[in-house]
C-alpha cells in the first residue's frame, strides 16, 4: 500500500506527516486491499482543507474536510472515510436491505400453512373489483391504458386471469393456479 501525503501552500512537517500516519491504521482495518492512499492538506486563508482519495478493490473514497484547525481536519477526514468505507463494503456485501422483512422460521408446514400471513408495514391490501372482461376484450383494454398488467375475469368461463405486457411490448396471457 502506498501512501502520499502532499501539501499545497503548506509545509508537511514530520510531526504532521506522523499524525496523518497514526490515523490511517482506522481506515485500512475497513478496506481489504488497497491500491493507494493520498492525502493532501491545503491552506487556503483561516482554513485548512484536508482531502483523502483511496482505492480499494472496487470501492473507491474521496473525502474533504475544512477547519481552522489542522489535526481537526485530518480527525474529520478519518472519520467520514471510515463511514463511507464501512457504508460501501456492506452495500457490495448485501448488508442491511431497507424494507424488507425476513419471514419467521416456522416449525413445521403444517403449521405454516395455517398461519396467518403477516404483511410488512411497507405493503397494504387494497381491495380490487376484477371486471369481467372476454379475453379480446382484456388485451384491447390493456392496449388503451398503458398499465404493465390487467387482472380480469374471463366471461366465458370465469376463471381469473392476468393480461401482462412485457418489458418488450409483448403481450402474455397469465393464469393464476395453485401449487
């Protein structure tokens, strides 16, 4: 791992050089194989911007911080590169999924089967009145609403059945049937 530590209109001392090393152990324990870290303090006026660019597989982090102060800046800088790390490596691991529920394990089948389904907070029923449409009929509503799916009742044999128009354009007939 290659580190670089560049100042613009400021000298880096030994003992800031030091202080940036001392923090960086915070970062690489997130990252699992990184490329190269570069850091570089700039001082404009009253401030001192300090920015961290790193490379680490497939995750890659800039972060910038200012502050009048020079080792609060590099303490910032450390600590928003830790968040995104850690926030970048649980997005590429499949962490935390917002909205879902995970279903509770049941004992048995019999017992799943009659259990009542609990529905998420996120999901609620609305009732749907099905019209009773002739399957020509369907497809031709379909054609004029411009919705991706038509759930309907065949008026011939009254059987419940879902036109589905596809990523495509196509048109698919779809009959629900239990397992």
């Amino acid at each position: 791992m290659s580190t670089r530590i560049k100042g613009r209109h400021v000298k880096i001392t030994k003992e800031v050089r030091e202080y940036i090393e001392s923090k960086l152990p915070r970062i690489v324990k997130y990252a699992e194989r990184v490329h190269g870290i570069d850091v570089v303090i700039e001082k404009d006026a009253y401030q001192h911007k300090a920015e961290l660019m790193l490379k680490d597989g497939p995750v890659s982090v800039t972060v910038a911080t200012r502050d009048p102060n020079l080792t609060r800046a590099v303490d910032l800088l450390i600590d928003k590169a830790e968040a995104q790390l850690k926030k970048k490596w649980a997005k590429l691991r499949g962490g935390k999924k917002r909205g879902r529920v995970a279903p509770a394990p049941a004992a048995s089948p019999a017992e799943a089967a009659r259990a009542p389904l609990k529905m998420p907070r996120s999901l609620k029923a609305v009732p749907m009145v099905m019209p009773t449409l002739s399957i020509a009929e369907a497809v031709e509503s379909l054609a004029e609403s411009g919705d991706a799916f038509l759930p309907f009742v065949n008026s011939g044999d009254g059987r419940w059945l879902i036109v589905h128009r596809t990523g495509n354009g196509t048109l698919r007939l779809m009959e629900p049937v239990e397992k």
